[in-house]
C-alpha cells in the first residue's frame, strides 16, 4: 500500500467504522491478487500471440495514453470497490 492507498482507507475506517475494515482490507487484497495473476498469465511465452494481438488494439493505445507510463496495480481502486461490498 501506498501512501495514498492508506490515506484512502483511513477514510474508509472513519465512514464506515472500524468493523468494516478488515473485510475491505481482505475483498481488496483478494481482488488487486486476482488482477496480479491476470497480469502474470498474460506475459506467459504462450499467450504472444495474443498478447501481439491486443496490444496492437485501439483500446489497449487508449489504456496506454491514460496510464501515461504508470506502471502498478490500482489497489486504491480495489479498496473503493471493496468498501462499497461490505458497507
């Protein structure tokens, strides 16, 4: 976590209360995991194929464009999703 991230949860913990924070922290934790796997399973030798294919796609270049050479995973993303599943 991030400097951010954490900031993003204390506001999580003081609006949702402190009970909700280790379910938030957890359905995050999970889901940014899940997306880790995804992102390590696409740069596996026998997916170039369509690794090739999809990065030469116009939504992959706007995804680029947007990211502006960010690399990481949206874990703040995750913690706001989370929040809004448990509360």
């Amino acid at each position: 976590m991030a400097a951010g991230d954490v900031k993003l949860f204390a506001v999580i913990g003081l609006i949702a209360g402190y009970p909700a924070l280790l379910p938030v922290w957890c359905l995050a934790s999970v889901a940014t995991g899940v997306h880790a796997l995804v992102v390590l399973t696409g740069r596996m030798k026998w997916l170039t194929r369509w690794r090739e294919r999809w990065m030469a796609s116009g939504v992959w270049q706007r995804i680029l464009q947007w990211r502006a050479g960010r690399v990481g995973l949206p874990y703040g993303a995750y913690l706001a999703a989370a929040a809004l599943v448990v509360r």
